[in-house]
C-alpha cells in the first residue's frame, strides 16, 4: 500500500463516516471489482463507452455539483446499498460504501484526490465517473437488461 493510499484510508476512517467504509486492498479484490465493472460497461480508450449504455446523462462537473442532489440519478446513487469507488490512477485501494454516504465520501475526494473518480453501483448497473477534465457522466449498463 502506498504512502498515499494509508493517508486516504487514515482520513476517510476518521470522517464521521468512516465507520460505514470499507477498504478493498486485496489485488485480487481490486482486480474482480474492475472486471465486473468492465463486464457491464464496454470500454473505449480507457473509459467507458458511453454510447453504449442506457440514459446517459454528461454535466460539467460545477454544475453536477451544485445540482446533484435534485437529479433523478441521486435516487439510485441515495439508494445504493454498494457503491465502489475506484479511482484509476492515484490510489492501489478502492472504497465500498453505502449510497446515503455518497454526499460525504465525494466532498472528500474531490477535496483531496486527484484523477478520474469512478463510483461503481453493481447492483444497479450504473457508473458514474468524475473525470479530471471536468465533466461528469453517468449511465446504466445495457447489459443484463
């Protein structure tokens, strides 16, 4: 585990919610999780297609965060009882968290971790990723439809 890695697991568990994370180190762990996310996703140049999945939605990611919480996607992000964070360059762990934690959990690493930020929702097929370029998407897998 990384210096970076222990600090991001070291803050998160004293977040007021940091009882309610759980922190996935395992490699194999890791590696399942980016295989079923990449079962359900189609992936072009290392992000997903997003012309492949179903009601895509793409905010600037000021705007997605000044209004997510009025958008009908909050509702499967609220609801979520696994949401996986993963992030695809700063960090060796991945963070597991219940959906009512979302608004916490993103406050923070937005604040405090750089890179694309992919929130990955299995039961309900849904992805939302925060890219460093500055846009959100968000969508629901076709597959298993």
């Amino acid at each position: 585990m990384s210096y970076l890695d222990q600090e991001v697991k070291h803050e998160v568990q004293n977040l007021d919610i940091g009882k309610h994370c759980f922190f996935i180190e395992r490699n194999e762990d890791i590696r399942d999780n980016i295989r079923l996310m990449e079962s359900f996703f189609s992936f072009k140049n290392n992000q997903i297609n997003w012309a492949e999945t179903r009601n895509h939605l793409r905010f600037d990611e000021s705007v997605f965060i000044e209004t997510y919480k009025s958008l009908v996607l909050y509702k499967t992000i609220l609801t979520s009882s696994n949401i996986i964070y993963i992030n695809d360059g700063s960090l060796d762990i991945q963070i597991a968290f219940k959906g009512k934690f979302f608004s916490e959990i993103l406050s923070y690493i937005l604040t405090n971790i750089t890179q694309n930020h992919y929130f990955f929702m299995p039961q309900e097929r849904a992805c939302l990723v925060i890219r460093s370029l500055g846009y959100v998407d968000f969508g629901y897998s076709k597959t298993g439809v």
